[in-house]
C-alpha cells in the first residue's frame, strides 16, 4: 500500500511518515500531484547480503556477469 504526501506536510511529519515506512509502507511524496520521490525500507543486512551471493528468497535472482556489473555501472557516464 502508498501513502502519498506533499512536500510541506512530509517535513511536518517526517518521523511519523519514518515509522510507516519501518511498517512497511511506501511513502510517496509529491510536489503539487506530480510525484517526486518515494521513501522505502531498506533492505535488512542480511537480505542484502543474500542478494549480494546471488541469492533470493523466491529463487529467481541470478548471478550476474562482470560484463553486466561493468555495463551497469558505466551506462550514463560522459566520457567512457
């Protein structure tokens, strides 16, 4: 489920907004009724760290190639 705040009341209301996020809730906050950014959870460390190993917990993640992990990281860069 999203929650969707605007700008002036996520400042208000940050803490409670930090709470239902830890819950697991989306937080989307907009300017006006154009989104603009989302607040999510982040990941515990050791769901990281299985996703890291190549791991899921639905088991359809997959390894992947140092070509990919170079072409992610590159992608959008200036000068290659």
């Amino acid at each position: 489920m999203s929650l969707t705040v605007k700008i002036g009341e996520a400042k208000t209301r940050l803490s409670e907004l930090l709470a239902k996020v830890e819950a697991g809730e989306e937080v989307v906050i907009a300017r006006g009724h154009e989104p603009i950014a989302r607040l999510t959870r982040v990941p515990k460390p050791e769901d990281f760290a299985a996703l890291v190993a190549g791991e899921s917990r639905a088991g359809q993640a997959r390894q992947s190639t140092r070509e990919e992990l170079i072409a992610w990281r590159d992608k959008g860069r200036r000068y290659q």
